[in-house]
C-alpha cells in the first residue's frame, strides 16, 4: 500500500515522467521517421535535378561560345 502512496507522491510522479518521456519520444521520433526520408529523397532529386541543368547549361554555353568564335 506504500509503494502505491509513495508512487502518487511527488518523487513517484517525477520518476513516472522520466521513464515515460524517453518512450513517448520514442514513438514520435518513431513515427516522423518517413517524412524524413521523404525530404531528404526530395533534396536528393532536386540536388541531382539542379546539377544535371547546370551541366547541360554549361555545355550549351560552350556551343555557343564555339559558335560565335567560328562565326568571327
């Protein structure tokens, strides 16, 4: 019957909270786990995106650089 008292007394509801944050952070971290795969999928795509247009700028800028130089 103590333990039960002593586990609704302050110290109790202090340690009742420091095992039970820990877990629900857990779970939340848990559960925003694929948003951020997603997001950095995402990133990914677009960083690939971006350096495949900057290729294919770069290589039309030195056509027309060619170009321009073959037509002087």
């Amino acid at each position: 019957m103590n333990i039960i008292i002593g586990l609704f007394s302050g110290v109790g509801i202090i340690i009742l909270l420091i095992l039970i944050i820990p877990i629900l952070l857990g779970i939340l971290a848990t559960l925003m786990i694929p948003k951020f795969v997603e997001r950095r999928k995402k990133l990914e795509r677009d960083k690939a995106e971006l350096y495949m247009n900057t290729i294919n700028n770069k290589e039309l800028s030195e056509d027309n650089f060619f170009r321009k130089r073959n037509n002087q």
